[in-house]
C-alpha cells in the first residue's frame, strides 16, 4: 500500500467520523428539541421558581418560599425547608413533559382532574401557573395531567406525579444544626456535672506541643492537653448528619422538656472570616418524650425530636475527647520490633530479648523462637494503633511506677521502620512500656509522657505482655513426632522398662514453669 492510498484511507476516515459527529449531534438537538416540544409549562428551569403551594400526603396545605436564595416552608408552619426536596419538586414542575394527549377529551370528573385532582400552583419568571394530577391511566404507568380547570388533558409519568406527593416533615428541614465541618474552629460542650472546650490550635496565639501540627484540635478546658483527632471529627460528622424524626410545632415550656438543664449542650464557632464576627452554631438537648426520641433546640423556635440512639453516642466526658493514642504507625511500614522483658524480683540489669524481622514481602521471623503462624503479624497491627481507653493518672512518682510494673517496665516494646537507603538508623515508629493489670486493664505508659494509661483487655490477646506469656501462647508448638515402629525383638508393649534416668537440663526452672498462667497482678 503506497501513501496516496494510505492518505485517502485517512480522509474517508475523517469525514466519516465527522460525518457520524454530525449525526449524532443532530440526533440529539432533535431529541432536546422534541422534549422541549412537550414541556407543560414552555422553557422553564428549577431556580425560576419561586414558590409553589401543594397538599401534602398528610393532608395539610403548604407553601414554600425561594427567600434570599434559600427555601423556607411558610405554611402551615414557619420553618427552614429541606433544601434537596424543594429543589426536586421546583425542578419536577419547571420541566414536566407530556407523555402524551387525549384527543377529544371528556369531562375533567372523568379522569380525577376537577375538585378531587392534586392541585399544585406556583410562580415561576413573574407568571403564576397551575398543575392538576388526577387518575392514573388505565394502560402505562402514566397519570392524567391538565395546567388549568380546563383544557387539554395529558398524561405524566407516574414517578414525576409521586415525586410532588410527600408529607409535611419531609418538606421541612430536619437538621437542628446545619454549619461546614472543616470551618468549625472552636467547640464548647456541657453536660451535667462536667464539660469541655476544644480549639484548633491554629487558632491559638502560640501553637501546641512539638509533634502537634497546626491545624490540630486541642483541649483547652477543664484541662490543656491534645485532642483525640478522631474523636472530634467523629462528634462533627455526628453533629453535621443529625436529623430529627419529627417536630414540636407547639413546644411546652423548656422547664417541662429538660432544656432550662439539658443533658448536652454544644456551641460550634466558626473561624472569623474577613474581620467579621464568627458564626455560632447552637444545639441543646433536653429530656427524653419517649422510649425512642429525645427533644432539642437548634437555631429554630421550633423543637425537634431526635432518636435517643444518636445523643447516647455523643461524648460526655473529658478523657472521651483527649489524645490517648501510645503509637500510631503504618503496620507495612514495620521492618523490626523488640520486646525486652524485665524481671520484677531480680536486678534490673536482668531482662530477655525477643525480636522479629521482616522483608516486607515474606512476613515475619522471629528469635529466639518462631512464632505461632499470624500473630507476629497482628501484634504490628495492633501496635500501629495502639491506643487507651482510658487514662489511669497525669502523673505517678517512682515508686508509683514501680508498683505498677512500668519503673523497670514489665515489658518494653520497640517497633523500628526500614532504614535510609544511604545507611543509618533505623527510624523509631514506636515505642511503650507495659506494666501491670489493674482490673483487667493493661497500665502502659510512653517514655517522653507523665500520662499513665489503661489499655482494653483485649490488648494482652495480641500482644505478649509478659515472658510467661510469650512462652504459653505465641511459641510456636512444636508438632508431635510419630511413634518408631518396634524392634522385632523388643519386648511386648506392657512388659516393665526400666526407668530413663532424668535430664536435670529438660526440667523446668523457677523461671519457667510447667503451665506458666497468664500473669495477673
């Protein structure tokens, strides 16, 4: 194939595709121009409208408002609307199409459009229009549809008629707080006997503690300390996503309902923005109505109910909200840990060693003894998010912590990352110290911290806390060697043996008993 033919190929090409281009755009212009055709109310759009009246399901008369760009239901109630739904059905009525028309039509009775029809009005670019919905079609999901008390009847699909059909509730909005997460810079909550205030430190005069980037969330009262960042995020995405399951259009007294002493109370501020004073966000919960809801008060008179099961999630004390993380890490990121246990009874200079390594592809190996299969792996993956559940003290003296295990440490536990590809150290990625059980809680502490913390019980599940139990349940068990066939002839199976003498080299010592327990202080 010579170029002039090559070029001429490429040409029939391009004109073809351009051809198909054209095709399809023409297509579709005629697919916008037929749909624009059948459109019961001309070339309307949703931000045209600016109110509509309607019956709701629940048979109360409502009227919603475009005000100051937002939606606002002014009867029967005065509330804030639901912004989604008033933008569903302002955009169902500006671009209703017709599905069809019934020729030489009968009386509007005939097909529900006179005095029982669903009556929708509203206003759209000055001029005020009218919807009638009534029957559905005997054939096709499809309802009869007419745009004054007479005319020409039409038939709408059914999903556009059901998308005008909804209750009052879901007319209105339902969060008693509506503010932008990442602007929130300061959170002030209440509850009964206690409370606490959380600020961004960017927004502090001097930043906090070295490690603790700008931007992060810090307790400043009753006490000042970092914030659990998870946990203040968890409490904004609660409060953000909150809705109430219904209203109280006539609230009682706050005295009646337990808002004059509420069971929480929160305050988000926004952070200043050009100079202006910052925005506030209020939210108060009283006492519950029922088994099931709660009432609260955002920015509107109205109350609201909410569902017990969100407010017995909130937060309700100090330590909920403090920073109780000992390691944080990425478990993949692990090429190395130690645990370095400590003898209570003995000089201090006395301790064991275990160590592991891993490649980072074929998993861990461990001295001076292999590991059950899988949990050298999940002892990483714990340490990676190694965090309390409580905080036992601010600050203990030496010979507190040396009643609890943590001066000399009962176990010392060091997880080391890759090393820098020119050589050096190995980065530390963490670093605890474990002590005693107290109550089924773990004590573990970090060396460059006063706090004392309680770690889950769970914790000694996965992670060896003492030698005794490092040799009971993470040794790798050795499997039972079968039997040697006998001798022909030795001597039958229940005749006497004599006695092997003992091995005092394979009897346990005092430091390592025969079915050493968990250890328990």
């Amino acid at each position: 194939m010579n170029w002039r033919t090559t070029g001429v190929l490429f040409l029939v090409a391009v004109l073809l595709g351009v051809g198909i281009w054209y095709s399809n755009r023409h297509e579709a212009g005629k697919k916008e121009a037929e749909e624009q055709a059948k459109r019961l109310f001309g070339e309307l759009d949703a931000p045209a409208v600016e109110w509509f009246e309607l019956r709701t399901s629940d048979g109360r008369d409502a009227r919603l408002e475009r005000k100051d760009g937002s939606w606002r239901v002014t009867k029967p109630v005065d509330a804030p609307a639901d912004t989604t739904t008033a933008d569903g059905i302002a955009s169902a009525l500006a671009t209703l199409v017709s599905e069809g028309v019934i020729d030489d039509p009968q009386s509007f009775g005939v097909y529900g459009l006179a005095d029982d029809a669903k009556l929708v009005r509203f206003r759209a670019n000055g001029a005020d229009h009218e919807l009638r919905v009534g029957k559905k079609t005997p054939v096709g999901a499809n309802n009869y549809a007419a745009t004054g008390p007479s005319g020409a009847v039409y038939t709408i699909a059914s999903y556009r008629a059901t998308s005008l059909d909804k209750p009052l509730d879901d007319l209105r909005e339902r969060r008693p707080l509506r503010f932008d997460r990442g602007g929130v810079a300061r959170i002030e909550i209440t509850w009964p006997g206690g409370g606490v205030v959380l600020e961004k430190t960017a927004g502090r005069e001097a930043p906090g503690p070295p490690g603790q980037p700008a931007g992060a969330w810090r307790v400043i009262s009753p006490i000042d300390v970092a914030a659990d960042e998870e946990a203040v995020e968890t409490l904004l995405s609660d409060l953000v996503f909150l809705r109430g399951s219904g209203f109280l259009d006539q609230p009682p007294p706050d005295a009646q309902v337990g808002l004059d002493q509420p069971a929480y109370h929160v305050v988000l501020v926004d952070a200043p923005q050009d100079g202006k004073e910052p925005m506030r966000h209020e939210l108060t919960i009283g006492s519950q109505l029922d088994a099931q809801t709660r009432v609260a008060r955002g920015a509107e008179p109205e109350l609201y109910k909410i569902p017990v099961e969100r407010f017995d999630k909130l937060p309700k004390t100090v330590v909920a909200f403090r920073q109780k993380d000992l390691a944080r890490f990425i478990a993949t990121d692990a090429r190395k840990f130690e645990i370095t246990y400590s003898d209570p009874g003995a000089a201090s200079s006395q301790s064991v060693t275990i160590e592991g390594e891993s490649s980072g592809d074929t998993g861990w190996t461990t001295k001076p003894d292999a590991w059950a299969a899988g949990l050298a792996e999940r002892m990483v993956a714990e340490l990676a998010r190694f965090k309390a559940v409580d905080i036992a003290a601010e600050k203990m003296g030496p010979d507190e912590l040396a009643g609890v295990g943590l001066s000399p440490a009962r176990a010392t536990v060091r997880v080391l990352g890759k090393p820098p590809e020119g050589g050096g150290e190995a980065p530390e990625l963490a670093k605890v110290l474990l002590g005693v059980q107290k109550n089924g809680k773990l004590l573990a502490k970090v060396p460059d911290r006063d706090t004392v913390y309680l770690m889950s019980d769970e914790v000694a599940q996965h992670i060896p806390i003492s030698l005794e139990a490092y040799r009971s349940r993470f040794v790798a068990k050795e499997p039972p060697k079968p039997a040697a066939a006998p001798a022909a002839d030795a001597p039958p199976a229940d005749a006497a043996a004599p006695a092997a003498p003992l091995d005092p080299s394979a009897m346990p010592g005092d430091d390592e008993p025969e079915d050493a327990p968990a250890e328990t202080p």
